[in-house]
C-alpha cells in the first residue's frame, strides 16, 4: 500500500476545475477539522503545503472542500 498523499481539494463557487494542494499529514488533520466551520462562516485561512508554500484561501468563494488521499487509485473526490 502506498503511503498515504493527502491534499486539500477546493471547489469553487465559480466553477471549473478543483483547485488541488497537497497537504502534509500533520497538516491534513488540523484543516479537516477547520473545514466545517471555514466553509459555514467564510474568513481567510493560511495553510503549508507539502512543498513548503503557503497558502492563503478566502472561504467565502469556495463551494465545496475536503481532505483526500492522492495515493488511492481509481477514486477521487467526493464517493458514494
């Protein structure tokens, strides 16, 4: 099994593509908590990406979000 890739997947209220940023693992786990209350009040929230960047989102223009593995084949997203 491969190690686990989480990555922060934003679905914007404008549309188009998901805006992808992979996350570290310990970093995974303090944004999925924050998810729910980012996306049901808005504000700005600055997260390090795997590779050392920081991002900044503004909640308000964002849709739909969650945290999902970059490692699972043939799922993506959202799954029923």
């Amino acid at each position: 099994m491969a190690d686990p890739k989480p990555a922060l997947v934003l679905h914007l209220s404008a549309g188009g593509e998901p805006l992808i940023f992979p996350l570290t693992a310990d970093s995974s786990e303090t944004v999925q908590e924050k998810l729910p209350d980012l996306l049901k009040h808005g504000g700005v929230h600055s997260l390090e990406t795997r590779d050392g960047n920081t991002v900044s989102v503004n909640f308000v223009h964002v849709a739909a979000a969650y945290v999902d593995d970059l490692s699972r084949k043939g799922k993506f997203g959202l799954s029923v």
